[in-house]
C-alpha cells in the first residue's frame, strides 16, 4: 500500500512529554479507510499520547502527520474529566461539537440506543436533564462511548472503551463495531472484545520507539510478536558465540606479535561491526512481580454484615433486605448489571455505611476505586508510597514499587501524570503497604495490562483477610477463589 492509500499517515514522526520522556522517534505508519486495528504496548508506553497526536490534540516535535482531507476524528475517552461531571446529559453532548447543534434530542436518543443506555418511558422527559456524575461507573462509559458516536466521524478512537462496561453492554458494543463500516483504532487490554473485530495491530515498541504494524487478528500478531522475539534472542546467542571465539583468537593472534597482531588488529574491527549489527533484541512489556497483600493482624472472625442494601431499580433507588456474613478469609463477589447500584454500595461500606451496612470496629479497609479519586493525583508517587507505609522506610518502600514497575522518573512524577494503568499500579502498591483487613475491589483490572493480570489475581486468591469483589471480567474472577455472590438484581425492593 502506497502512502497515498492512507486515511492517516505518520511520517518520521518524533514526540516527547520532556527530554527524558521520549514516547516516538522518527515513527512511520499508515491507517487506511476502514482498518479496524488495535493500538498495543505496556502501561505508560504512549498510547494515548498517539491518539493525541492523531486527533490534533497534541503536536509532534518532527516529522509530518497527513490526515486527507476533511476527516473528521473522535475520541472515545477512558474517563470523564472531574469539570464535566457536573453537567447534564444534554449539555455534555452539546459540549461534543464546536459549533451550537439545533434540535440535538433525536441525536442523543439514537446514540443511547446503540450504546444501551435508553431510559424507561416513565424517566424519557427528565434523563437529559440528569446530572453525568450521577450515573454509574459503567453508565458513564456509555455515555463516553456516545459521545464520539454522536459527531459520526470517519475516524473512531476508542481509549479502553469495554471498562466498566457489563456483559450486556461489551456484547452490544462488539456488535456495533463489526458493523461499523468507518476507521476504528483501539486500547483495550481485553484480548477476546479486540480478536472479535480488529484486523491489525500497530504495536508502541518501547525499545527504539517505532511503531511496528502486523496483519492479522489480536491472537495471531501476539503469536507473531512472541516469535520474532525470540528468533531475535536466537540471532543475538548465535552472534555473542561467534563474538567470544574471535576475541579469544584475536588474544591469541596478538600475544604471537609480527604479522599476526595486524590479523588480529583487522579481527578487532571486524568484531566492533559485529556488536554494532547485533539485532536490538525488544524489551517484552515486563510484567510486574508476584506480590502478597498482607492484612493487620486481629481481625475479628465477623469482619461484615449486610442486611440492607440500596439498589437502583429503574434509575430510582429502592432499598432491599438481604443476609450477607463475611468472616476472615472470606470472598464475596457483588454482580449485577451496569447502574443498580455496585459502586454505590462499596462507596458506602469504605465510607460512612448505610442502615444495614455493619463493618465490624478495628477492621481497617483497603479500598481500589474503579476512578482512583482517593489517590492525591497532585502528589508524587514516591510521597503517595511513603505515606502508606506503615514503617517509614524509603529502602522497603522502593523495593515494593519497584515490583509494581515504578521506578525511576515515574516516582518523581505527579500521581495525575500518569497513564490510567500506572495509576492502577501504584493503587495496588499502596493497597499492599496498608495491609488492610478488608479490601474492596471495584473493577481492578480497568486499564491493566493484561500480562500483569493473571499476578494480581494470584496476590487476591491468596489475601488471607475479608474481601469484597465488582468485576465484570469472568476470566480474571475464575481465577480467585470466591466464597459468597451478592446478585443485586436479584434482590426485591422492600415494601412500604
């Protein structure tokens, strides 16, 4: 394909957040019309930094980016920003296009339907009045999802668009992209949503800071990535053999003195060229280290006790008896579809608890929010860690994190400077310093890389204390040992 075949084409682009940060050097790569592809690399690598690149949003520092003519682009985000929770549901579409949009209602009817997020006949009249930050974790993914749909652009980027999202609404979504017939690029770190639909990958290499393009669908360019891996540690073994024989004859060749040290001297250069050849063997995205979360000691053997909860029933909340008794060691899972009521409930057991909600006193509570908000996003990560350790030592503190992959600048930077899958890092190091006796887990692999996922489920299999468990990921929930399930939809509203 020639470079006029392309809908976007990077040309020797260079980009970089500082002179320390470099996220691409001299990259090139095209996207044709229509392509549906999967943007891939470690957490923190750049992959939003490309869809800033792609979108107008940011600019590189060399290098040319085409984008033909009168394209249009959106960009499903992975969050809603703090400013925009405050608006209704009409004002946050309307907030979509540059320009004032007349009669915008059919518009946003038609979006929420393909997302799933319609409301009920009775809630039709005042649901675009309703407030964004009312609506749930998974509600509001929808909602960010809708918002790129609505400009109908010839070029959609999706940035983690399944978090949050329940069965219902990745199935409802994956129907909708395999029938789209405009450009799609995506993050996802879930490997089955990206093998239903995508038909690419354009991989952030972190080495040399190129992106690397592959044909095929999601399983078989990471098949494909794995074995050019290795055939590279192959050539590199080879070499560095043959390397050590030549300088053990050029030590040979020298020490013999006359005509013999100009061989050697001619072997020397031979070899220099040899190193310098050698294939630049890939960092493969590291994957963080096994890890135990410990919790206090003096757990009670009670540690929780539900008997009322609140479920959002028809978007109104309705309150429902239920007999839930967690004791130490124990693992409840909570399930039910996107917007009854998941979050709300861990909010309220972390916090203040609500009639029916007991939390047995001395019980300390580790808390994953699925929007990292109880992090300080304007402290450091290295003042972030060292707050949480119980002992105050900076040795032990860097040894921990450095397991979780932080290290380096990334310790120097501001919590609300890193990529969403850092942040996620840095909350479970924090979770492991607390050693907390209940730990509450909203959605905790959003935006993990999927490598460090099967670790993470490892560290909550073994977690010797009480936890609570929302995850709509039944690959990752397989793989902890689960006590009690919680169906909130199954509860019924308690009578008046």
């Amino acid at each position: 394909m020639s470079r006029n075949d392309g809908l976007i084409v990077f040309k020797e682009v260079s980009f970089e957040h500082d002179a320390t940060k470099p996220i691409l050097k001299e990259a090139s790569f095209v996207v044709r019309r229509g392509a549906k592809l999967t943007l891939m690399g470690q957490n923190g690598a750049g992959k939003s930094t490309i869809f800033g690149l792609i979108s107008g949003q940011l600019r590189p520092d060399e290098g040319d980016i085409n984008l033909q003519p009168r394209t249009t682009i959106a960009v499903s985000r992975q969050i809603i920003p703090r400013a925009e929770l405050e608006l209704t549901v009409r004002a946050f579409f309307e907030k979509c296009f540059t320009e004032k949009v007349y009669n915008i209602d059919p518009r946003i009817d038609e979006v929420l339907e393909v997302v799933n997020l319609t409301p009920t006949d009775k809630m039709k009249d005042t649901f675009k009045e309703r407030i964004v930050g009312s609506f749930s974790g998974g509600q509001q993914a929808r909602l960010l999802l809708a918002s790129a749909l609505i400009q109908n652009p010839d070029v959609l980027l999706l940035d983690e668009p399944t978090n949050n999202l329940d069965t219902a609404g990745i199935e409802h979504l994956t129907a909708f992209l395999k029938e789209y017939r405009k450009t799609v690029i995506v993050i996802s770190h879930d490997a089955d949503f990206l093998n239903s639909f995508t038909e690419g990958v354009l991989y952030l290499n972190t080495q040399n800071r190129q992106v690397e393009q592959y044909q095929g669908n999601y399983h078989k360019v990471l098949h494909e990535i794995a074995a050019r891996i290795e055939k590279e540690k192959r050539q590199n073994a080879q070499m560095a053999k043959q390397i050590q024989a030549d300088k053990d004859k050029i030590n040979y060749f020298a020490a013999k003195g006359g005509k013999m040290r100009l061989v050697a001297k001619k072997m020397r250069a031979d070899i220099e060229e040899a190193e310098e050849n050698k294939v630049d063997v890939r960092k493969e995205d590291k994957t963080i280290r096994e890890f135990t979360i410990d919790p206090h000691g003096d757990i009670p053997l009670e540690v929780l006790k539900l008997t009322e909860v609140t479920v959002i029933k028809n978007h109104e909340p309705k309150q429902a008896e239920c007999d839930i008794v967690l004791k130490r060691g124990e693992h409840l899972q909570i399930v039910g579809p996107n917007g009854i009521g998941k979050t709300t409930l861990l909010e309220s057991l972390a916090g203040g608890h609500a009639t029916g909600e007991h939390v047995t006193a001395g019980v300390q509570i580790g808390y994953y929010r699925q929007d990292f908000s109880n992090l300080d996003f304007d402290k450091t990560v290295f003042e972030t860690l060292m707050a949480s350790m119980k002992r105050k030592l900076e040795e032990e503190m860097r040894s921990i994190a450095a397991g979780f992959l932080l290290y380096g600048d990334v310790m120097r930077s501001k919590v609300g400077d890193l990529s969403e899958g850092q942040k996620g890092l840095v909350a479970f190091a924090k979770l492991k310093m607390e050693e907390p006796g209940l730990l509450i887990l909203d959605e905790p692999t959003n935006h993990i890389n999927f490598r460090h996922i099967p670790v993470i489920a490892k560290a909550l299999h073994d977690f010797k204390g009480a936890m609570i468990l929302v995850s709509h990921v039944p690959d990752f929930v397989e793989q902890i040992h689960i006590d009690q399930v919680l169906d909130l939809s199954k509860l019924k509203p308690k009578k008046k």
